[in-house]
C-alpha cells in the first residue's frame, strides 16, 4: 500500500506541474534560508562549548556604574589571580591568566609581525581544552624560555610540524624561545584566537604584574564542582577591600568584581579584545528563518486545498472501495512528506553552491558539517514538521469529502475554506511587510549612522599604533620628522583614537566633595588642530607656554556640564586625576562635543591632559597629498624601527568599521526580505492561476457580453488584493513597535516617519498587484472561444 501512495504522489506532481513547481520552489527557498540561519545560529551558540571543564569556567570582570552608566571590564591587574587562589583555597581549584598582545617574530633572516599571541600562565592548556599536537600539556610551558606554536604557524616558519619542535624563535629582537609544543589551530568557535602562546612569567615585571591598579590581562578560575558562581561573589567584595580597600578610597575607584560563566563571554557586551557576537541579531535570523518557512507552508496548505476539487472523484472513489478516512490523511500526508523531502534535496543543493557567497556576505566561515549529528537532525525535523504541518488541513479537508457528492462532481470548496485560504493569504503578507519595514529601517539607521557629523574632520587621517619599543622609544624624533614633510598638515600623538578605547579616570573636581567620573585622553599639544575640533571656550593647549605641560587640561561640553559649569564658567577651574596625577590642572579650554566612541553609546565626559601615553600617532595629511604623505610615513617609520612592518589604517575607515558587521547584517536580511516576499507571491501567482482556471467558462461569456479587459482583471483581482491591503494594516504598526525598540540599541538613531510604511506597504502592493495582474490579464485575454468550445 504505502509503495502505491507513493506512486500516486509522483504522478500527481508531475500532473499538476505549475502548482508542483510553486509548492516545492517555495519550500525549497524557504528550508534553503532556514538551513543557511541554522549553520549561523549553530556556530554562534557554540562558542566555547568544546572546554572539557567548561560548565565550571569563569572569567572574572570588573562591573562599573559610573553616572548611572554601568559597563564591564575584563581587563584586570596580574596579582589578581594569584590572590584568588590564595583566598578561595577549595572553592577555586585552578586559574590561569592570558594577556593578548602582538609581537615581532623573527627566524633567521625572516620577521613577522604577529597580532595573535598570548602571554598565559604555564597550566594555560591543561586548564582549557585546546589541542596540542606536540609537546605534554602538564609541561609544554613550565620552561620560561619556551613557545607553543600553531600548526598553520609552525608550518609558515619552518615548512611542516615536525621540523618546528626544538627550534628558536627570537620575539621582539631580545627574547629567545625554543619551540616546546605544537598546538592545533585554534577553533574559530573559540572567544580566544591565536597563533603563538608565550609564558607569562616573562613579563613578570611589567607594570599590569605589580600594581593592582594597573590592568591588562584576562584572569579566568576553575570552580569546585560543588560550589557556585554565586556562593564566590558574595565573598568578593571583602576580597577588594582587602587587598584595594586604601588605593580605591585615595583614587575614588568604584567597581565590583563579578564572575562571566565561559559560555557566556561570547555574548557579553564586555570591554576586551576578544571576538564578541550578538544575540539579539541571531534571534532576529532565527525569526526571519520561521517566518519564511511559515510562509512557504502556507503556500503548500492554500495551493493543496484549491486544487481539492480536481482530486474529488479520486477521493470518492477510494472511498467506496472501502478507504477509511485515516487512511486518506495517511496518504495526503505522506505525499505532503514526500513534497517536503524532495524540496529539501534541492535546499541542500542549493545551499552547498550558495555557501561561498554567504560566508563572503556575513564576512563568516561557516561549514556543513556531515559527519556530526546536527545537519542530520535538523533535516529530519524539517521533513516531519513542515510535511505534517503543512500537509495536516489538505488532508483533513481532502478526506472529509461525501463520496457521492465527490463521484458526482458537485464538489465545492465552501465560504469556510475561502476565508482560511484568505487568513493564510493575511499572514504571509504581514509577514512580508514586517521584513521589508525592517530592512528599510536597518538600513536608515546604517546610513544615519554612516553619515552623521562626528565633530571632527576624519578625512585624510591615517592611524599609526605606537606598537613596538623601537617607535615607542624614539616617537618624539618620528613626530617631528613627519611634521616637517610638506605633505603633512598635522601630527598628533595620544593614548586612544576616536573610535577606540579611552580610559576611564576619577577626577578630584573643584566645587564637588566626591569624585567624579570622566573619560581620559592624553595627547600632545597638536590634537585639537589634528582633529579639527571646536574650541567652544578658552583656548587650545599652546607650545608657548611650557607651564600647560604639567597645569593645564582641556574637557569637552559635557565634561563641563557633568561638572556642573557651562564652558565659560569652566575655564579656570581646576581638576585633578586621582589616578594619574599628583597635583591639580587649570582648565584652559572646552571643546565642542565629538562622538569619540561608538554611536551606540552617548558622548561622555572627556579630559584631555598634555601627558605622555604614546599608544596611536594620528597624522592628518593635506588634501590632494595622500600617496605622497604616506610615502613619507613610510619611509620614516622604516628609518626608526626598520624591523617592524608598517601597519596603518585611516580613521574615516576605522570609524566605519565598528558597524561593518551590521552593515553585512543588514544585507543579509535585506536578500532574506527579497526572497520571503518572492514566496508568498508564488503562492499569490498560484491562487491566481487556480482563480483563472476555475473562473474560465465565465470570463469567456463575459468578453462575449462585451467586458474590458481592464474589468475582467479588476475581477479577478480585488478578492486576493484584499488580505494584501489586511495584511498592511496588521503589519504597519507591528513593524512600528518592533523597530522602535530595535533604534533603543542606538544612542544616536534615525527617525521612523510615515513614509518608511507607506513605502513597504506601497512595494508589497505593487508586487502583488504585478503577480495578480500578470495572471489576471493573460486569462482576460485569451480568447473566449477556448472556453465556450464546450457548451
């Protein structure tokens, strides 16, 4: 019986090919779409879930409310996780500290500049679960003197893995290091990626080892099975006072300390330099995935039941000879089943040769997987779900048919399955407005953001990281050398550049009893005039007056405010930096305010201290010079650290790279839209089809009764224009509410005016009307002579 069934299902798709075709190209795009968000949302929410131990791993932060802005810090001193150990003896039974920096690598005659290389304590790979393929785990880095490579790292300085064990590599000219393990490339599925681990302890001296106040690196603690994160945070804050209880009091630092479980820093939004993802995002490519196998399946179930009556005397007669109703549903089931895995075969297809492309779009490098579970899984429950779901109402619809009616052919569908096929029509196209309203508003956003006014002039700015000793020491002698090119406007050096990273001090602020909060930026006297910023009162930093070295200070606007001043009320006023400095400065100037971090946070109160902390050199070329000017950069650069390779970026491109990810995003979704409204006009087409075929005797007698074309299409079409026009007003302020609170992420968002809506609901109609009218005007003008042969 069931090879019979299945028989009957292929003859029946290849008899009605129009419909066949629609059905199984709407559910193959549409499982093809859910297939590409499945292999994304799999490998986000895989992140760090390879640690054997993974279940008891924390990374300990430190947690932030500064005027009511509350932000995580990963970054922590190295004396913290040694003193963790010491305190929670039983409770923490391991902790292992990374610091992730970059290196000059050099092999004979060969340097490479490295970006990808950890500094971690000696028990780094025994502690998580990352592969070696050389070298024992317990010991590999116990040796001070001793590296683990990569295996693509080994295989670029000496050829294959085997000749790289036992080899010396020299780091930064001075440090010797002989090649100890071999390391399986790092999962991209992992937060932390590199190409070298190196020993802490070679940087025990360094200032984030000594100071508690001074932090760089990553501290993160194995748990005692039986003890919780809660259970360690309740103990923290005695564990801060303790050991910082004097040194916060003096500087006004207010922080806790918390613990991230390891599967979570993926998401956190925590400040470091780790790869992050966001959630929110894939829960909205997980949504678009449901909603765009929904609408396929309404197709499936509206083309399935118009085509009912052509199936009527087939029903009948399985009746009569004896088919119970379970049996028909069996059956139509099962064809909807095998509709359904035949569409899948074709996604996998389409999703193998569409991979590449998508991977280049999300800037990703996602695989299928053949060997493992998932794909296999998420295959199955496709073919079961979708094929009973969307196979249930037809046959539900199909087997309640009287077999005498049925035979007799006077057959009909019923007001009932009009509205349902209506209702479903509504839903698709809700749908389709909802996803066209969210691209065009992501898309606002993107160019809103793309295009504001940031406060400075980033144009012809090139970013040069102060990376290495040779520059570092020598960087007032690289300064005045560019400076004195004639392709050069200015030069500035500084601690963070806008778009990157500013640290957060307390200030001793003259008027105030208690400390307040402030963002830092220490620069030389050129930085207003490299940045073009807006001296909105007093003055600019000036070479003329040494004293503004170690007296003066500028803030920006909302410094001022914050302070309780206006700009002009600001000017003279003195600040001190509890952190940083010994003695109080005189503000002798306020700059307008700049969007110095991303546009998803709100300006916050800047000071800029003529300090030195040479982190980024910022030269700002003159225009129409840019070949040239760099040329010059280069060529200094080279002078003072020849062994370096000069690396730079410019700062308008820096600045759109915070929201490239987005901007990858939002054309995904954009494609994703596109192809959610091209199935449900399938579905449309083919409804419009069937209304043709079922309405063709009566169009043929009214064209002989003298009807226009344009009023045969007008008839047609008006019944499945209305769930179109339904759906607009469902959809609209559905779309409202949802983008509205999507802008909230954004401190500085578009608007949401009438036309965003009228615009999608005005290309959902016009699509639809163009699929209807396409139909409508072929059967309006075929000739009536067809349709009346017969009578």
């Amino acid at each position: 019986m069931f090879k019979n069934y299945i028989k009957i299902a292929w003859r029946n798709l290849l008899k009605s090919k129009v419909f066949s075709l629609i059905n199984i190209s709407g559910l193959t795009i549409g499982i093809t779409v859910c297939m590409m968000i499945f292999l994304f949302v799999i490998k986000e929410f895989s992140v760090d879930r390879f640690h054997r131990n993974g279940d008891h791993i924390y990374r300990v932060m430190r947690h932030f409310n500064m005027d009511s802005k509350e932000s995580d810090v990963a970054y922590l001193s190295g004396l913290y996780g040694p003193a963790l150990l010491n305190d929670f003896k039983g409770e923490i039974k391991q902790a292992t500290r990374v610091n992730q920096t970059d290196n000059l690598v050099t092999i004979g005659n060969n340097s490479f500049h490295e970006k990808k290389v950890l500094d971690t304590d000696s028990n780094f790979f025994s502690f998580f679960s990352f592969q070696l393929l050389e070298g024992d785990k317990a010991t590999v880095l116990i040796n001070p003197g001793s590296v683990v490579l990569t295996e693509s790292t080994a295989k670029k300085y000496f050829g294959s893995v085997s000749n790289a064990m036992g080899k010396v590599i020299t780091v930064d000219k001075v440090l010797p290091l002989k090649v100890t393990g071999i390391a399986k490339n790092a999962p991209a599925n992992s937060h932390l990626d590199f190409d070298l681990v190196m020993p802490l302890e070679n940087y025990k001296d360094k200032g984030w080892m000594t100071e508690w106040i001074n932090n760089g690196i990553y501290t993160y603690v194995l748990l005692n099975p039986t003890v919780t994160k809660v259970q360690i945070e309740k103990q923290l804050p005695r564990f801060i006072n303790k050991y910082m209880g004097p040194l916060l009091k003096q500087t006004g630092y207010r922080f806790t300390l918390a613990l991230t479980p390891l599967k979570d820093i993926y998401f956190e939004k925590t400040l470091d330099d780790a790869k992050h993802g966001d959630k929110m995002v894939v829960y909205v490519f997980l949504s678009t995935a449901v909603l765009i196998l929904l609408i396929a399946c309404i197709n499936f179930m509206n083309l399935s039941t118009v085509r009912a009556a052509e199936r009527s005397k087939e029903v009948g007669m399985r009746k009569v000879m004896g088919a119970l109703r379970n049996n028909l549903i069996g059956q139509f089931i099962g064809e909807s089943i095998l509709l359904t895995a035949i569409s899948c075969l074709l996604a996998v297809v389409l999703l193998l040769l569409a991979l590449p492309w998508y991977n280049q779009l999300l800037g990703n490098s996602l695989t299928v997987s053949w060997n493992t579970w998932p794909i296999y899984t998420f295959l199955f429950a496709v073919i079961l779900i979708v094929g009973v779901l969307a196979g249930s109402y037809p046959a539900l619809f199909l087997s309640a048919f009287s077999p005498v009616q049925a035979l007799k052919g006077k057959l009909r569908l019923g007001k009932s399955g009009s509205l349902l096929r209506q209702v479903l029509v509504v839903v698709q196209f809700s749908i389709s407005v909802f996803l066209i309203i969210g691209v065009i508003v992501i898309t606002k956003q993107m160019s809103y953001v793309k295009n504001k006014q940031l406060g400075y002039n980033e144009e012809q700015t090139v970013i040069v990281l102060v990376d290495n000793d040779d520059i570092f020491n020598r960087i007032d002698l690289f300064k005045k050398d560019i400076q004195n090119d004639r392709n050069v406007q200015a030069v500035s050096v500084m601690s963070g550049v806008p778009g990157g990273f500013f640290d957060g001090h307390t200030f001793d602020v003259e008027g105030h009893s208690e400390k307040l909060n402030a963002r830092t930026e220490f620069a030389d006297f050129e930085y207003v005039k490299t940045l073009g910023l807006k001296i909105i009162a007093g003055r600019d930093f000036s070479a003329q007056l040494p004293t503004d070295s170690t007296d003066a200070v500028l803030i920006n606007k909302t410094a001022a405010t914050n302070f309780g001043w206006t700009p002009t009320q600001a000017i003279g006023k003195s600040v001190k930096n509890a952190v940083r400095d010994d003695k109080s400065r005189r503000i002798v100037g306020v700059v307008d305010d700049f969007n110095f971090l991303s546009l998803k946070e709100d300006i916050d109160a800047l000071v800029i201290s003529p300090a030195k902390d040479p982190r980024v050199v910022l030269v700002k070329l003159k225009s129409g010079n840019l070949e040239s000017g760099l040329a010059a950069i280069k060529s200094e650069y080279s002078k003072l650290a020849p062994s370096y390779p000069l690396e730079y970026s410019f700062l308008d491109q820096q600045f759109n790279e915070l929201y490239q990810k987005d901007l990858r995003q939002q054309t995904v979704l954009t494609l994703f839209a596109a192809l959610a409204i091209f199935v449900a006009c399938l579905g449309l087409f083919g409804l419009a089809s069937f209304t043709a075929t079922k309405r063709f005797k009566e169009i043929g007698v009214r064209k002989v009764l003298g009807s226009s074309v344009s009023g045969i299409v007008l008839l047609l079409s008006k019944d499945l224009l209305k769930p179109v026009f339904i759906s607009m007003l469902i959809a609209i302020p559905l779309g409202y509410i949802a983008m509205n609170h999507w802008l909230q992420n954004f401190a500085y968002r578009t608007s949401l005016p009438w036309w965003v809506f009228f615009l999608s609901a005005f290309i959902t109609f016009g699509i639809a009307l163009l699929t209807i009218g396409f139909k409508a005007a072929k059967a309006a003008l075929a000739s009536p002579v067809k349709s009346l042969r017969g009578e």
